[in-house]
C-alpha cells in the first residue's frame, strides 16, 4: 500500500564509496580553507568523512591528502590534532600493509 512506512534506517555502519582523486582533491582545498579561516569544526567535520571514507592505498600515494591531513597535527584545536594524528598512523599502516603484500 502507498502508505507503507519506510522501514527504519539500519544503524549498520555504512562504508562510503569509493573516493575518487577529483573527490580527494575537492576535500584537501576545504581542508586547506578551514584552516587558514581557522574553521577546526569544519576541519574536524571534514577530517572525520575522510576517516570514514574508503580512501585506497593508490589515492594516498599518488594524491597530497596525507601530507594536508598531516599538517592538520600543529593545528590549534586539541580534537582536531588528535583526529588528524590517528587518521595519519592508520593510512600509514595501510600503506606498510600494502607494501608488505606487493613485496610478499
């Protein structure tokens, strides 16, 4: 029936699709922009879809995504520098993993 409720949203934790380098380079600008206006809770909101974003290894060896989230770790805003410290270590280890895999 055309009434039908919609069924309530799966509180599932939803992996985000895929980013593209235009979408990498699109996120990188806005961070870059939040912290020159010193914006941290738009440089958190930022940081924190990027963390739960599926971000591939390729992007971050080929993009500067790592190097502006890594700028973000002398920011002024105590959050902001942790998010940034622990989105850092677990891309790095990504990266090791991979490399690990592709020499193995």
């Amino acid at each position: 029936s055309p009434d039908k409720k919609p069924a309530p949203p799966k509180k599932k934790k939803k992996i985000q699709p895929k980013l593209s380098k235009e979408d990498i380079a699109a996120v990188e600008a806005k961070i870059q922009e939040a912290v020159q206006s010193q914006a941290w809770p738009v440089a958190s909101k930022l940081l924190k879809n990027l963390a739960e974003s599926d971000v591939s290894v390729e992007l971050l060896k080929t993009t500067t995504v790592g190097k502006t989230v890594a700028a973000l770790k002398k920011a002024a805003d105590a959050k902001l520098v942790m998010a940034a410290k622990g989105l850092v270590a677990r891309w790095k280890q990504m990266v090791r993993d991979a490399d690990a895999a592709s020499s193995a």
